[in-house]
C-alpha cells in the first residue's frame, strides 16, 4: 500500500476537525435559530426556559377582627384562621399578634390649601412617636405640595420626629399626593423584611400634578407588604378655621356650592351628597385600581389607598379628631395580626385574591387586604 502524500493527510485532518466544531456547535445553533417545528402528531415540549415563570417569596397580611360592638378581638389563635390565595388555601409560615417592630412614613400635606389646620398638624408629632412608634418603632417624615420633600429620614429618635413635625411650614397650592406615596413606598421598601411597613397619610383626598398612578403606587405597595393607613383632611373645615388670604387659590366651588350636578330629581344638601358618595364601592374600586394601574383616579383616593392595602382611613371634620384619629390607628397598629405565607399552588401572573376566614368564632368581622398584583416577566 502506498504512503498518503503529507498535503492530502492534513486535508483530511482538517475536514474532521471541522466537522466536530460544527457538532460541538450545534446545540448553540439549534438555540439562536428559534424552536424546532414538531412532527405531525408529536406533542409539543416546551423547553424550562421557555415556561414563564411568576413568584413572590413572602406576603404578610395584616388583618384586624373586631366583635359585633366593634370591639377589638385580641385572643385569636394561628388555628383560628384560614388564608386563601386565588382560592388555593395556604399554610401559614408566620404568625403575630401586634409584636413586631414597625417602620412608619408620615407623609403630611403641606399645600397652603390647608394652612389653617397647621397648628393641629403640629401638635400630631407626640401621638406618631407615642402611639404609632413605640419603643421599637421607627420613622420618617415626607411633606408635600407642589414638590415632595423628605423632612426627615428613618430615625428612632422621638424628639427628632416630634421636631420635624412641629416645624411643617405650608407651601404652594400644590397636592402631588400620589407622587408623595410612592417615595414612601420607596423608602419602606429598603427597610428589613422582618419589619411591619406602614405608611400613615395625612391629607386631603385631592392630587394634582403627579407623575405617579395611584394604581401603579398600590401595586408596588402590595409587593413590599405596606399597609397605608390615612387621615382625611378637610378643606371645608380649613376655610371655617382661617380667613381667605389674599392671593390664595380660589376654592374649586364658591363656598356652599357643590362641585358636582344634582342628581336627576333629588333636591342637592350635604345629606344627599354624602349619601351619593358612599354609593362607590370601595373595595371594588381599590381592586379595580390596582388591576388598571394606568387608570386615572379622581374618587376616594385616600380610601382606596387604604382598602387596597388593608389598612384605615378616618375623616376629620375638627381639629381634635385629627389627633383621634391618629391615637386609633396607632391603638388598631399595635392590636393587629400579621399572617405570612409563600403562595403555594396559585403560581401565575395577574391579580391574586387574598381571602382570609377566622374559624370556630361567630359574629366576626375580619378586615385585610384583597389582594396584590404580579406582572408578567419584561412586563
């Protein structure tokens, strides 16, 4: 057998060679190209990469039960109550009972709108510290008009809350509420998990000239289990407390007037405007909201903030009730339980329903949050 010349033994070298790179290089090539139509009649499989994949590691609920005189109940047990999530029941993995410490953002009006309820609002820095804090609590402090200004960084210190509160100065005419909540959602966000996350508002329902939606606000809210609480401030009760100062923004209706048109066939007092407001479902409207988080929202903001968060809003109509009403959600704060789960069966997108039973007790109202929103991957 003659010898292969040396020129055709490296040509056929180099053919191998080449072949197993394309080999080695195939894979890779099969993954850039898109995926493989199946046979006529094969099943098709998708590949793990391809399935989307949805999770949130850890939601805290906090949840309020009160008797049929609305009396607190503060002697339930873990086995008292079952939590549901899209239906699926889940095993709690966390279990208070208005324990754990807190980590607060007060974010306070500061439009001018409001200047005569000033000398309230300063007064409201001992209850935040008292009532709301605690000794193991912590705080910031937001105030708000045209811009939203951080007055005051978490801290512990009860002197230097109560300090930043006592010294709110009014500002423009501005009410950028939802901008406001969403640097609260910020900074609570950066806060220990172990912590309860709450943010108290205290303001009129009003926003003007935000760049944030409240719906998208929510959302992030859900996501980093913060529970809004809020004190509604009344501007009627302001303009009854202090003189129309000159240059001052007019009112959006002469004083005794009503902003919206009577309805059809009904004589329009401050008894049926009322009446007409509560027709709005609120809850409805707060899962709603969070659904269509690009949808404006002009109804009940501060309700809906906090329905869809499971916390309380007050109304104010006099000074003193503003100061009761932070002492309640102070006293609610510290008597509530807090629920944790994983979400086990329910691994999907979308709105989540949080439903949440007491068992084996009758004649309980049960007060949580509705739910959270997950978005989709690159959504």
């Amino acid at each position: 057998m003659s010898a292969v010349p040396w020129g055709q033994r490296t040509r056929v070298l180099t053919a191998i060679l080449a072949g197993f790179a394309l080999l080695a290089a195939y894979p890779a090539l099969a993954q850039t190209s898109g995926p493989i139509a199946p046979r006529p009649g094969q099943a098709v499989q998708k590949s793990p990469d391809q399935s989307i994949r949805v999770r949130v590691d850890l939601v805290n609920t906090p949840v309020v039960v009160r008797d049929a005189r609305g009396e607190l109940v503060l002697d339930l047990l873990e086995n008292n109550f079952r939590v549901f999530d899209n239906g699926v029941q889940q095993k709690l993995e966390g279990f208070d009972m208005g324990g754990g410490p807190l980590s607060a953002v007060i974010v306070m009006e500061t439009s001018s709108r409001i200047q005569p309820l000033f000398p309230a609002l300063r007064r409201t820095g001992v209850l935040f510290t008292e009532t709301v804090m605690g000794e193991s609590g912590d705080a910031a402090v937001i105030g708000y008009d045209d811009q939203v200004n951080r007055l005051q960084d978490f801290t512990s210190d009860h002197d230097a809350i109560d300090k930043s509160i006592a010294n709110l100065k009014p500002g423009t005419s501005g009410t950028r509420l939802y901008d406001a909540l969403s640097s609260a959602v910020g900074m609570l966000e950066n806060r220990p998990a172990a912590r309860r996350r709450v943010i108290i508002t205290v303001a009129e329902a009003v926003d003007s000239g935000s760049e944030e939606k409240l719906g998208q606000v929510l959302r992030d809210a859900q996501l980093a289990n913060i529970t809004i609480y809020s004190v509604g401030l009344s501007t009627t009760a302001a303009e009854m407390r202090g003189e129309q100062k000159s240059g001052a923004p007019p009112s959006a209706t002469p004083p005794g007037t009503f902003g919206l048109p009577p309805i059809p066939g009904t004589p329009q007092t401050p008894t049926t405007e009322e009446q007409r407001s509560g027709n709005i479902d609120v809850m409805a409207l707060a899962i709603w909201v969070v659904q269509h988080a690009e949808a404006a929202v002009k109804e009940r903001p501060l309700e809906v903030a906090t329905a869809a968060t499971g916390g309380l809003y007050k109304s104010t109509v006099k000074d003193a009730s503003i100061e009761k009403a932070i002492d309640e959600i102070g006293g609610e704060l510290h008597a509530q339980y807090t629920i944790s789960y994983r979400p086990l069966g329910t691994d999907t997108g979308g709105y989540h329903e949080i439903r949440v039973q007491v068992v084996d007790r009758r004649g309980l109202t049960v007060r949580s949050r509705p739910g959270y929103y997950l978005s989709s991957p690159g959504a």
